[in-house]
C-alpha cells in the first residue's frame, strides 16, 4: 500500500494577509518501519492542514491522530499504539535570502506535499519503543517463554558472562 498523494498549492489559495485556511483530508499512510518491524497505519479522522498568511510567508501546520498496529517489541504480541502529530512549517514567499537547509523538503515551490508532511509529523512522534503495554515483562531470554503468561521453568535470573566466571572459582574451591 502506498501513501496518498495530496498536494496543496499554497499560491492557489490566494490568501491575504491576515486571512487563514483549514481543511482536512482523508489520509492513508504506508507502513511505517521501526526497529526491523513493519507498523501498519490507520489515520481514521485524517490529517488537517491549516495555512496562515503572514508577513513574508505562510505558516503551514498539519495535525492527526495515528494508530499503529503491529508486534509489541519485547513479546512480539500486537501491539496498538495511538499518537498524536503535529509539525508546523514557514514557508517564504520570497526564496532569497533563505538558505535550502532552513525550507521544508516537503513544500517545494509553495506546493505543499501534505503525505509526506504527515508522515514525518508521525515518525517524529513516535516512542523509542513500541510495546503492547509499558508493564510488558517480554520473553525469556533463555526459553522465549512470554513472561506475561506467568514465569517459566529457566533457573534464575539469566547470567551474564562476568558473573558465571566468578561463580566457577567459587566452585572450585
Ligand atoms: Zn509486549
Ligand atoms: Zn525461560
């Protein structure tokens, strides 16, 4: 599944100063990956864009509500993950002056790439970790029992190398 494609031209507006715009598009974004997994997207109310006319520029925000859907990223079970993205951008109507590194790569010649916009918005909005909730207990890392079932039969706390050296000494004598 590919993202939509929606392009708003600022110029087509033909906003005054002072004067603003809001919409909101339906909005289907391509899945999303993180840490090696693949979240699949659903923006059910889809993305508003709102543009300010102010002096020298326009002022572009987008806002939505993602839900992410895909595995917990210590039990592997689903996990379902709902954030909320907002990012606002300048757009100048004159370009001199501005350095290229200062301009939003998704507003290229008052056209607004809102898809993409979005999608950013959302990545930017992301926790580190995605888990199916923030008491998961994950998997055994000795048997891969899911520990959020109840412990397994592995003895003890898994042992790191360091310590199983020390714990030979102490057997030997
Ligand atoms: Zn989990
Ligand atoms: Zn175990």
């Amino acid at each position: 599944m590919n993202g939509s494609v929606i392009k708003l031209d600022l110029n087509e507006l033909t906003l005054r100063g002072g004067e603003s715009y809001e919409h909101t598009f339906p909005l289907e974004m391509a899945p999303i990956v993180v840490g090696g997994e693949s979240y699949h997207v659903l923006v059910p109310n889809g993305v508003t864009v709102s543009v300010d006319r102010v002096a020298g520029g326009f002022l572009v925000g987008i806002s939505l509500v993602a839900c992410l859907y895909g595995a917990c990223e210590r039990c592997l079970r689903e996990a379902a993950l709902e954030v909320e993205a907002k990012q606002q951008e300048f757009v100048p109507t004159r370009r001199d002056g501005w350095d290229e590194s200062d301009l939003s790569p998704f507003i290229d010649d008052m056209v607004v790439d809102v898809g993409a916009l979005a999608r950013e918005a959302t990545m930017l909005s992301l926790p580190n970790r995605i888990v199916c909730s923030p008491e998961c207990r994950g998997l055994c890392q000795t048997c891969g029992h899911d520990l959020n079932m109840g412990p397994c039969d592995c003895p003890g706390e898994p042992l790191d190398e360091r310590w199983s050296a020390l714990e030979d000494v102490r057997f030997e004598e």
